[in-house]
C-alpha cells in the first residue's frame, strides 16, 4: 500500500509532459546567420559528460531568450560527441530531471516556508532547453569542436560564487544546511521514491545577488536523481543510490527542525506514518511547527 501511495506521488509530479526541443538552427532563422555567437571555442568548465561555453544569443526569440542574452551552452565531451543518439537521450533525460526537482523545490518552498535572518530563503532550479546542431561548429584550422546534428543544452547562466553543496554519493560540503535538507526532505515528501541530489548553484547572501526580490536564496542547476524506478538518467543511482546517500547524511539542524532525523533510508517504514505534505493529515508535531513558523536556517552570514 505504501509503495502504491509513492508510485501515486511520482506520476502526479510527472504529470506536465516534457517537452522535446528538436529546435534546428535552419528552422529558427531565415537566413544562413548562425543564433548563436560563441564567447571562446575552449570550455569554461567541463564534467563527467558535458563540456560549457559562454555564448550570446544572436537572434530575437532564440529558444525563447532576447537578442543579447548571455548563455551557458553545453555538449557532450569530445569523446561522446558521436553517440548523438545516445545524447539526445541524456540531454532528456537531464531536463526531464530538471523539470522534476523544480517542481520539487517549489513544493519544498511551499509547505517548509524556509527562512534566514527572517526573511525567505527560497530553493529554486534552472531549467535548460536542449536542441539539435544543423551545423558544425570548427576552429580556424577546421578542427571540428561541435558537431551538426550533436544535441546541446543552452541555460541562464547563475550570477555569483558557484558552489557544490552535496553530492549523489551523500558527500557534503557542509556549507549549506538548507541544501542538504531539501534533498532529504525530496525523499520522505516522495514517499521514499525520489531523491534529488548533486546540488550545486549559488546562495544568496546580504549585500550580493539579489534574485526574484529576495537577499537569500538558492539558485541551483544540473541536479541529480535517485528514484526506484531509474528513469533520470546514467546519474540516477536508484534506491542503491538512496542508500549511499543516507550513509553519509549527516542530519543537521534544518534536518531537525523537520523532523527528519526520525526518518532515514533502511531507518524508517513509511507504513508506519504518512509523509508531511502528502496526505497531511498525520504529520508529527514537529513538522506542524515548522508548517507554521518556517524553519530558520541557522549561523552567520555565510552558514545557510
């Protein structure tokens, strides 16, 4: 029965279908002018699977950004260029995962209301969009960086000190109790059936970047997923991964506040109680408190 009430859970929050973005150049432009002007042809940054550059759009209306926006445009690494197959399926996979740990946050925001120095202290996830090159993208010796036909994904890029908070594997940097907490806080919302991870981006802080009107924040992107159905990708560890994850956890004190700490991977039998914000009928009194009052992230100015 519990597991049904997971599997519920699962398929309401997938219930906006993704969209596939088959966007070809030639198709967006009526002219041989390429959309897309790159700021260098060597990476910025590069990870396990991607390589990023700095872009600018050169077209109104380009996948949905302004003429002049600044972008992050990534590929897969040079090595995995010719799978454009396997590609379009990681890149799918990876929005898909996107899409999921946004709609993730948002609920997180609504019934956990966090809050630092009290003010809110929302968790929000950007969103890529991902296409198909028509073209291949060369050095001026004609060495091929990008090939036509490889898939892309293009971003907003995040403003500000880019930080890792945790990882797929449980580590943590232990600089942002609220980060951790939200990943815990996606699995026992899910009902044991997700759990976002890998979460890295920007937090504000008094004095810096302000977003969406607020001081403090979290500005996250490129999650990863653990589900019990695998269905997010070469990152989603599945429920081995959930495990892992809760290996290392370390509960802190927004964990506490939540009531988390009580309920762990291998730890705790969902059939025993109902998860908060699910059904909310039988949540702990714990978590009634902190529905009400908002759960403060705690320390200094650099400790959220």
């Amino acid at each position: 029965m519990a597991r049904r009430a997971g599997v519920g859970i699962r398929r309401a929050l997938l219930g906006i279908a993704v969209p596939l973005y088959l966007v070809f150049f030639h198709v967006l432009s009526t002219c041989n002018t390429f959309p897309i002007q790159f700021e260098s042809l060597s990476p910025f940054a590069q990870g396990n699977f991607k390589r990023a550059f700095w872009a600018t759009i050169e077209q109104d209306d380009f996948m949905g950004h302004k003429k002049g926006t600044r972008v992050v445009f990534k590929v897969a690494l040079m090595h995995l260029r010719d799978a454009n197959k396997a590609g379009v399926k990681a890149f799918e996979e990876d929005i898909k995962a996107q899409k999921m740990a946004s709609r993730l946050a948002k609920r997180f925001n609504e019934k956990v209301k966090p809050r630092k120095f009290g003010e809110p202290c929302n968790v929000y996830m950007r969103i890529g969009k991902w296409g198909l090159m028509d073209r291949d993208v060369k050095w001026p010796n004609g060495t091929v960086v990008i090939n036509k036909e490889e898939p892309f994904v293009i971003e907003k890029p995040i403003e500000g000190k880019f930080e890792k908070f945790n990882s797929n594997n449980g580590w943590s940097s232990g600089r942002g109790t609220l980060a951790d907490a939200f990943s815990h806080w996606t699995w026992w919302y899910t009902h044991g059936d997700m759990l976002v991870c890998d979460v890295q981006g920007h937090r504000g802080m008094n004095g810096g970047n302000r977003y969406r009107g607020q001081n403090f924040y979290y500005l996250l992107t490129d999650p990863a997923i653990a589900s019990t159905k695998k269905v997010f990708g070469s990152a989603d560890l599945g429920e081995k991964g959930m495990d892992e994850w809760f290996t290392s956890h370390k509960c802190n004190s927004f964990c506490q506040r939540l009531g988390l700490h009580e309920r762990r991977a291998a730890q705790f039998s969902f059939r025993a109680e109902q998860p908060p914000g699910v059904h909310g009928t039988k949540s702990s009194s714990a978590w009634r408190h902190t529905r009400q009052a908002g759960p403060e992230d705690e320390g200094g100015a650099g400790a959220a």
